[in-house]
C-alpha cells in the first residue's frame, strides 16, 4: 500500500540531521579483511508514529480510512530521523571507525577472524537489544568482498557494480528531457568511476537546457552508448590510504576541466600507481573567456607567488593556502599528462589520431628574412606603470579606478 505525501511534504518543517556521503563512508573500508553487510528489515517500517502525527498520514482506500502506525515510505524527513536513530543505537561503535552505517545498510569492518567475530557480536547485541528487524536475504557474514550502495567493495578496491552499469548500457534510447534527466543522473552517481566524464556526457547535458529542442543527432545518440559503455568497462578505483602522498593531475581546456586524484600503493608485492578518482565538469561560459595569463599553468605558478594577484589568482591563491606546505607543484608537458589532459579536451591539435590534424607538408617552406629583436630592459614594466597618469586615456582610467574600485589588489598593481 502507498501513500502520496506530496501535499504533507510541502508544509512539512525540515529535519536537518547529517546523511554522510557514500563515497566517503565506503573509504573506511581501506585495508579492512572482513567486511560483512547487514540490512534493516522494511528500514522506516520499524519507526513507530506518534498518535499526533496518525491523523496526518491517513489514506482513503475503498470508502475506508486508514492511518499508518510506522512510519511509511515517501514521508520528507524520513531519511534523517531513521539515520539519527541508528546513531543513537550505537554511541560508542560509530566514533570507533568500524562500523559504516548508511541509512538502513549496515557494514562491520575488521582486519582478522577473531576481531570480525567481536564486533560482529557487538552489533547484533545492540539490534537485539532494541528489536530490531534485519532482512536474512540482504546480511552476508564472513564476507571479504561485498555489494553495496551501488558498488563492489573491498579492503583495497572499489567498483560499480555490474548489474547498475548494466541498467544504463541495456537502457532503451531516451525519448524525451525526463529521461534524459534520469539517465544522467544514474550515471552522475559513478562520475568518479568514469574518465571523461564530463567531456562524454556533454551533448546530454547540453540537451536538458531549457531551450534545447529536444532530438537525438547523431553525437547524442553517441554519448549515449559511449556513457553506457564507460559504466560497462570502468575501472576498478583504489582505496586511499592517507598516510600515503597523493598525485593530484590536472588540466584545462575550452571544453572543460579535468583532474585525475592518483597514489603508488603496493600491490601484488610491488609498488604501483593507481587512479582513486576521476573529477571532471564542463567550463562555464565567462570560464570560455578567460585569456591565456589566467589559464596557462606555468604562468598560474609563477602568479602564485605574486604580492599583487588579479581578482582570479587572489581567489584561487587563498582557496588553496591551507594547502600549500604539504605539496608541491609540478608542470608536465602534455605528452605526460594524458591523464588529466583526456578529461578537459579533445584529441589535441597536434595529435595525428585529430582529424584536424595536418601535417607541415601541406605547407609552402617560406623564407624569413630580416628579423630583429629587441631586449626589454628590467625595469620595463616598472617604467610602463610610472607612466600611466602620462598617458592620456590611461591617467583617466586610473582617476577612476582609484575613486570608485574597491579592489585592493587591483588598486596596488596601479600604483
């Protein structure tokens, strides 16, 4: 039997309690032998109502009036009482690290036999304790591999789980911008899976604007298997180890940004590095406009370190201050870099897979005669600036600057 809620819904006060996110409770399991899986039984079933809320969750069904004693499925606050409740169940596993609990899936990590058992027995205590109900179908005991939220688990990897990749490759061609709202956001959820993301699924996204008729051409049509194909054959994603150093690629390109989170971790008896995630999102559009001294890395590191940044580098220089004694930055040449590169762009123009690519013979050997070159001087730039209240549209543009811009560092490079 359901119910609809919607109308409650929407005069319903939120219950801000904190849902963890997936991707980083299953970290937790980096390492861990024996991860055994436990499901609450018909989850928000086991939720008594109060008598004050009954008369709120009535349903008319054949004449007949029917309230809910548990709490039903589809109320809005729903999900946050039921993770609070878990959360007073167990006070003291929780902060131990051992126990991952995402709404009504249940996960105990342990490294060995006998911790597994312990805990193990912790745990089942505690829902004895308070009667709750656990589906029988959904526990796996003993297990060092296991499915849940959507992924294949273990102590060192972690996976999409073939049979969600398989709902989007074996999904029918959408139809219209509903659907194709659905399909990416199943495949959002394993973004970080899938290389090229972004880059990928670009012709989807660009369907769902507002005033995009919709039609599938021949590249969406493409995306669509490509997105399905990517879920089919992803990677299987390292588990971080964070007392290990980590390699951060990134890059830019007119089509997006790309970035590639890697660690050299044992494997096999022999250090190897491998991805962990793959980030990646289209640029906006005043992002399209930004010029090559924002851009270019080489100058960004070099802006780095400057008294005076623009608006752009003092943003980004504070975004990541905090971070700045424990890396290093590092420019690599494309050829190095096809990592991150593969995320923000296209084959490169110089690339011979590129079907603009073109070779130098297509080109007429022309002589070049009479060059000259002209050093500039150290103080140059020092010069140029004592000499814009000298010039005559320079001098007005800097009265107004000083009089109106609230730009500090803007106004400090114009003195």
């Amino acid at each position: 039997m359901v119910g609809n809620f919607r109308a409650l819904n929407t005069y319903t006060n939120p219950h801000r309690y904190p849902i963890p996110k997936i991707q980083i409770s299953l970290t937790h399991i980096y390492q861990e032998v024996y991860i055994p899986t436990m499901d609450a039984l018909k989850g928000f079933h086991q939720n008594v109502v109060t008598p004050r809320a009954r008369k709120y969750l009535r349903i008319i069904v054949h004449c007949r009036v029917y309230e809910y004693l548990k709490r039903p499925f589809g109320i809005k606050n729903a999900p946050s009482h039921f993770k609070r409740m878990m959360n007073e169940i167990f006070p003291e596993e929780l902060p131990e690290g051992w126990l991952i609990i995402y709404i009504d899936d249940i996960i105990v990590c342990s490294k060995n036999w006998e911790e597994h058992m312990y805990r193990l027995s912790r745990v089942l205590t505690k829902i004895q304790s308070v009667n709750m109900k656990i589906s029988i179908k959904k526990c796996h005991f003993g297990s060092k591999e296991l499915k849940a939220l959507g992924h294949v688990v273990s102590g060192l990897s972690l996976g999409i789980d073939k049979n969600k990749g398989a709902a989007v490759f074996l999904q029918p061609m959408p139809q219209n911008k509903k659907e194709i709202k659905s399909l990416l956001g199943l495949a959002g959820y394993y973004r970080q899976h899938i290389k090229d993301f972004a880059l990928i699924a670009r012709p989807l996204y660009k369907l769902c604007d507002k005033d995009t008729l919709f039609e599938m051409t021949v590249d969406r049509v493409k995306a669509f298997e490509s997105l399905g194909q990517a879920l089919n054959t992803a990677p299987l994603l390292l588990m971080p180890d964070f007392k290990l150093l980590f390699r951060l690629y990134i890059d830019a390109s007119g089509d997006g940004l790309g970035a590639a989170l890697h660690q050299v971790q044992i494997i096999n008896d022999k250090p190897e590095e491998g991805p962990i995630c793959f980030i990646s999102r289209q640029i906006k559009p005043t992002e399209a406009r930004y010029g090559t001294m924002i851009t270019d890395f080489t100058a960004v590191n070099s802006l780095l370190n400057m008294k005076t940044p623009n608006r752009h580098m003092l943003r980004w220089k504070i975004a990541i201050q905090e971070y700045r004694g424990n890396m290093t930055i590092v420019h690599e040449g494309g050829n190095f870099h096809k990592n991150a590169d593969g995320l923000s762009r296209w084959p490169l123009p110089n690339d011979i897979n590129n079907p603009a690519y073109v070779t130098e013979e297509a080109f007429p050997q022309i002589p070049i005669e009479g060059i000259s070159v002209t050093d500039l001087k150290t103080t140059f730039f020092e010069e140029v600036r004592n000499n814009y209240t000298q010039d005559k549209n320079c001098s007005i543009l800097c009265q107004l600057l000083n009089k109106n811009c609230k730009d500090n560092a803007l106004i400090n490079a114009l003195d």
